[in-house]
C-alpha cells in the first residue's frame, strides 16, 4: 500500500496510545438485575457480563484490565475516537459555568453557534437547525416538521409518510412507523397511521460482493411512483430514507437511486428526509452523505457523531423554504411549532458539539476518512472467501459482512463471532447474520489490519460449524 502521508501519519500518533489503567472491577460486585438494557438479550448478558470501565483513542478498557480495539466508533457515533481532550475539557469547563439553561422562550450562545456552523457546513440552503437529544428524536421532529410545512402551506391533508423495508430510523413511534425492520416493529402493533414503504434496495443475486454502490438497482426507486399513483401525491407529504442504511446490516445505495427519488419527490412536491444519524460527520468520507451523493434533501437528521458521542444530541436542519413558511404561517408574536424537548441545544452537548466540530476539521478527518477507504475496502474484501461468507459491501469507512444462517437459528453464528471477537481484543457490531464496522476515523493502516484480521481469523475458527 502507498505509505501514509505526513499529516497522516501525525493524526493517528494519537490512536496508537492506549488508555491509562483503568480500576478493575468484578461484576458480580454490581446489582445487574435492576438495569433493564436496551437491544440487548437481558438475560443472556447477565449471565455472563462484557464490561466497560475505560476508553481513550481507539480503544476501550474492560472491567479485567483488558484492551479491546473498537472497531465501531462505539455505536457508529464516537468518530474522533474517545476521550479526545478538547472535547473532554469542553463539556467539564461548560458544566462548571452554566450547566443547564431552560429551551423555551431563554437561550444561550452555544446553541446558536452550533446551528451556525451547520449552516456553514451543509449543503444548499440548508440553513436552520431545530435540536433534539437523540437520532430517534430527529426523526420523529423531522416527521412533524413535514406535516406542519405543508399545512402551513395549505395542504394540510397531505399526511402520508413514505419508508424503506429495512429502514432503522430509530426507536420512537414516528421513526418505527417509517422503518422497515420487522423485528423492531412486531411487538408494537401498528404505530403510526398514513404510513407506507418503498421496497429495499439489497439483492444478493445482482448486489453481492460489490465495492462501493451497486450498478443493480436504480430502477427501484421508481416504486415511489407507483406508491404516488396509489395514495396521490395531494396525500403524501414525505419521503425518509437513510443514505446509507447502517443498523440494517449496512445496505449501500445502487448507483443512481438517490438521485431518481430526488427527482421523483421534486416532480410531485414532496419533501425528501435525509436520516443521517449515521452517515453525516465524516462516516463515508464526505462531511455528509448527501455531500457525497450530490444531492440536496430537504429536511436532514443528525446525531451520533454530532458530539462524537461524548453528550447526547440529535439536529433536524431544513432548507430555507421549509422554516421560512412555517414560520410565516403563524400570527404576530406566537409560537410558530409547538414541538421541543427540556434538553434542546442543552450547554453541555453544544459545548461537546462545538469542540468536536473543531476536532474534526484541525485533524481532517473527513478527508483522512477518504484516503482511508480504499485501504479499509481491500481489507474487508480480503474475507470474501472465508467460511459462511455470503457478502461482503462497503462505502467509505463502513462496511458489511453477510454470513450464511444457520438453519432454524438465524442471528446466532455472527453473535457468535462477535463474541469470539471480543475475547481477542476487538468489538465489532451485528444485526442478523451481518457484521457491521465502523471504526472511528482515527484508525490506523496497521488497526484495520488487526480489526479485519481478527475478524478474518475467527472466521477461520469457526470453519464448517
């Protein structure tokens, strides 16, 4: 491979220092049962706990004392790698001068600052952000933000929101309605009303094994005119999708697709949502995803990597247009949206906001994460012949890896794995039979050589079984 640059080199000096020791811990000395924990097997992690105490860099700290390298940026959120000083002194310096300042009718500098440098950062006429504590929230407020648009704009029967099958967008009402993953759905009953979804976009037949977007599967899009001619565009007020769909086992966008769903929405005036809760900040070597597809959406949701995962924080940005009319629309000296949290724009995470948005640009890393992929491509490829490997598929620094099922036990060979990883040093992520990574934007040539080798070498182990 052609050697790393100089610059290159001096931003993952940084990524090569381990944590300092962390106290040990035994976790049986901890109540475990009153932790009711999210997406987790409850009763399975209990009986054999993995436990965090530590982070710094590119790696966490177990209860044990052991060194675990993190090869998903946390939970596709922590991008300049954890603990980072600037980030860490922002958040103890704001809680110390003002640690929480009431979102309605009182603001306070930071807020303002963080939706300032947005607008800077995004593209078109992206220019007005509305704060949320998390990607779930994003959503939801996006959601409503589209339905309050248009009936500011005198189309108020236009309620119908349009998904994706295998669509994550999050685990509130609103964002389970539009998604499309069944699991996260069944036990729920039917949420929202006025909801429909596109087909996905993932066929092994045409789609495995490929490096970047898919050449199959632009057409797909055109589905979306079929769901107009159903309902009527008058009805549909937006379409949401994720760029890149992450929590669904990595599916990458074919070659045009975005593009032909922009198109369709703008013939029949309906809004296109960007969920970039994972892809925004650096993810797919661009500041954004639509950065890098080229296309302006509508209505953006960010989080995860907003604040590098230090503070939670979600955004919703619209174009000028949607905030404009909204606004408008309401009389004299009125609340324009009735929608908000306690902790919109709180100190402390647009303290964490701000800093790592400076992180990110004095280290480049946006620009690292592109000169990265190619490497991080030739690497995850590299396990295409292995065991049960059924796909591999990647777009800037994630990428996925399908494995065969089981029979009659789906989900339990990549669980398998990720354990198995996780004794040898590496924490991976899995969603199905897919294994997902997503390494912090800080790794180095040599860290995505031990990532997918141990990877690779568990794969190995594992054989035939």
């Amino acid at each position: 491979m052609v050697a790393e640059s100089a610059r290159t080199r001096q931003n993952t000096v940084l990524s090569n220092s381990l944590p300092a020791t962390a106290p040990l811990m035994n976790p049986r000395d901890h109540d475990l049962d009153a932790y009711w924990m999210p997406f987790t097997a409850n009763r399975q992690f209990k009986a054999a706990p993995r436990m965090l105490v530590a982070a710094k860099d590119m790696h966490f700290t177990t209860h044990d004392g052991r060194q675990v390298l993190d090869g998903i940026a946390g939970l596709w959120c922590v991008n300049a790698g954890h603990a980072r000083p600037k980030i860490v002194e922002a958040i103890r310096a704001q809680a110390g001068a003002l640690d929480y300042s009431p979102a309605f009718q009182m603001g306070h500098p930071l807020a303002f600052e963080v939706a300032a440098r947005l607008k800077r950062m995004l593209p078109g006429d992206l220019d007005y952000s509305f704060f949320t504590n998390s990607g779930s929230e994003a959503v939801d407020t996006a959601l409503k933000i589209a339905l309050a648009y248009h009936r500011a704009r005198g189309e108020g029967q236009r309620r119908w929101l349009i998904g994706r099958e295998r669509g994550y967008h999050g685990a509130n009402f609103g964002g389970m309605s539009v998604g499309g993953i069944p699991a996260n759905r069944k036990a729920f009953g039917n949420l929202l009303a006025w909801v429909d979804h596109l087909p996905q976009t993932h066929d092994l037949e045409h789609n495995s094994f490929s490096r970047g977007q898919p050449a199959w599967g632009a057409h797909l899009a055109d589905a979306l005119e079929n769901i107009v001619a159903f309902h009527d565009a008058s009805n549909i007020a937006a379409v949401i999708v994720e760029p890149l769909a992450g929590s669904a086992g990595v599916l990458v966008p074919p070659k045009g697709y975005l593009e032909r769903l922009r198109q369709i929405c703008d013939k029949h005036g309906i809004l296109l949502i960007f969920d970039e809760v994972i892809t925004g900040f650096g993810r797919l070597g661009a500041s954004f995803g639509c950065e890098r597809f080229g296309i302006v959406p509508d209505i953006i949701c960010l989080a995860k990597g907003l604040t590098n995962g230090a503070v939670p924080m979600g955004a919703v940005t619209v174009r000028k247009g949607i905030y404009e009319q909204t606004i408008k629309a309401a009389p004299e000296n009125t609340i324009e949206l009735f929608h908000g949290y306690t902790y919109s724009g709180h100190p402390l995470a647009a303290a964490a906001a701000l800093a790592s948005l400076d992180v990110f640009e004095e280290e480049r890393l946006f620009e690292r994460a592109a000169e990265l992929s190619p490497y991080f491509e030739h690497a995850v490829h590299g396990l295409r012949e292995l065991p049960h490997v059924i796909d591999v598929r990647n777009l800037g620094m994630v990428a996925g890896i399908e494995l065969e099922a089981r029979p009659g036990r789906p989900g339990t060979r990549a669980f398998e794995v990720f354990q198995r990883c996780y004794e040898k040093g590496v924490l991976i992520r899995t969603t199905g039979d897919i294994i997902a990574l997503s390494p912090p934007l800080i790794i180095s040539k040599g860290q995505i050589d031990e990532l997918v080798g141990t990877l690779g070498g568990v794969l190995r182990e594992m054989g035939r079984a």
